[in-house]
C-alpha cells in the first residue's frame, strides 16, 4: 500500500498520505447505503468532502512529521481552493464542490481544529468537553452534507449535529482499546467514575464490571441522540433521506453489538453484521427504537 504521494506537491509536508488510500478509506468508511442510493454526482461530491476529512483526520493522527505544520499546510491550501487554485489533488477535487453547493468554510476549519485539539488534549474530564469536542470533529460533516443536498437550514443542521455526535460516539466506544494505545482517552473521567472504574480499567485483558456498566451508559448516550436527530430523514427528499437514514441506523446496528457483546470492547471493536444492520435499518425508517440484545 502506497503511504505518501507519487510526485511531490509544492508546500506539502513530506510523508503526506498517498491519495488513493485517503480516497479508498473515506469510500469505504462512510458509503455503506449512500452508494446504494445516492447518484453518481452526489457520491462523488461527498467523497470529496470525506476526502478532505480523512486528509485532516490522517495529517492529525498518524503523520510523523510536524503535526500542526501539516494541519496549518491544509488550512492553506483550502483558502487556495476557495480561490480556485489548489495544488493537492484532494483539494483540487474538492474545489468544483464548493463552487456548486456554495460550501461554506467554517465547517471544514473546525474538523482541521479538532485535529489541532487532539494534538494537546488526550483525556476528557467532563460529557460538555467531550460535547465541545465534537461539535468540532463530527458535527462539520452532517452540515457540509447537506450542504450537498441543499437542505443546510437551521433545524436540518440542529438535527444533523446530534446524529453526527452520536456516531462519533460510537466510534469512539469502538475504538477505546486502540485509541487508549495511542494515549488517548474519550469516555469523559466522571463518567467513568460514576461506576467505579478508571484509566487502569482500560489496561486490562477484559472489561471488569465497572468499566461495562460505564460503557452501557455511554451506549444509552450516544442511541438517544441518533434517536433525537432520527426526524431529519422525514426532512430531506426520498434519496437523501434514505441515506441519512443508513448512517443513523448504522450507528444503532453497532451499538447493539456492543451490547451483545456484553459491554465489552476492550477486545476489539464489536462490529454489526449485514443482517443485523438491514433490521436496524427497517426499524430506523419505520420510527421505531433501534433493535436490542434482547
């Protein structure tokens, strides 16, 4: 697998990952439904846009070189694609979307921000930091989005926000072993004390019971507010709807497999299967809760 560009792009940190394998994570990360039904434009613009994400989140994540050089490079060469003269490929890609959907910049600002944030704070103390965090690394992307679908009003994005913090909470109860190998923590500290349990938790073979029962809190959190920002389907147009409605239920169909697997995700991230998904989904559309362990 390629980890840098073919040909160097003036301006940008060396080591910069490959396009293709920005590209290949972002298709394959957040196009589950949306491939089945979106059109071939409205895909590729929001590849495009989960393109720059990866790019950030990457730059932010794994670089080796100067971290916030890199992200302070991104933020330039994104004014240089408002202007219509990016020299990164992927911003290159992402410049004919902005021009047609009238993108604004302060969504793609804030993603490079949380990546800023990650680079000096590594715990959590409290639901409303963590709350704060989010609005800048998740919350961006469903308002860019709909963006795409023309439908970024304030009620759709209101709605959207508690969606997209939901599934970044999902995503970091699935990453809680991986995340906590690379020094950081999501589950805020007073969560965790409320049952009991904290950071040594996290270092052993298995969840102990206090760690699960903090874990089955953070799982209740993060469904009530995919279940909150589940009216937004019944907003957009059928396609687009339908969509929002794959993302939503995907975030459901995987907390439910973290409940099967007993709270436990100190072995990996429990992950929800076709059929599992496909039944969360049906219930998602029809406005009932999303399927438990039970």
């Amino acid at each position: 697998m390629k980890t840098t560009r073919d040909a160097p792009v003036r301006g940008a940190p060396a080591g910069a990952p490959a396009v293709e394998d920005v590209l290949a994570r972002s298709g394959g990360e957040n196009f589950p439904v949306a491939s089945w039904v979106l059109g071939r434009r409205v895909r590729s613009d929001l590849l495009a846009i989960y393109g720059f994400a990866r790019l950030v989140d990457e730059l932010g994540d794994s670089f080796e070189g100067d971290r916030l050089q890199a992200l302070d490079w991104v933020e330039e060469e994104l004014d240089r694609a408002y202007r219509g003269e990016a020299r990164d490929p992927i911003l290159v890609s992402l410049q004919p979307v902005l021009r047609a959907h009238s993108l604004p910049r302060e969504p793609f600002t804030r993603l490079i921000e949380a990546n800023r944030v990650d680079q000096r704070v590594s715990r959590y103390e409290s639901w409303e930091q963590l709350q704060g965090y989010c609005r800048l690394s998740a919350d961006p992307v469903g308002e860019l989005v709909l963006g795409i679908f023309g439908a970024a009003d304030p009620r759709r994005v209101r709605l959207s926000d508690s969606i997209c913090t939901g599934l970044q909470l999902v995503e970091h109860l699935q990453d809680v072993a991986e995340d906590r190998a690379a020094g950081r923590i999501y589950l805020p500290r007073e969560d965790l004390a409320r049952f009991g349990a904290g950071e040594p938790d996290l270092d052993a073979g298995g969840a102990g019971p206090q760690l699960r029962a903090a874990i089955a809190f953070e799982v209740a959190r993060a469904r009530g507010l995919l279940w909150a920002g589940r009216p937004l389907v019944g907003t957009l147009p059928r396609r687009a709807g339908l969509a929002v409605a794959g993302f939503v239920a995907g975030g459901l169909a995987t907390l439910t497999a973290i409940e099967r697997a007993g709270w436990d995700v100190l072995g990996g991230p429990p992950r929800a299967g076709r059929a599992l998904f496909l039944r969360t989904l049906a219930a998602t559309l029809a406005g009932r809760p999303g399927t438990s362990a039970r």
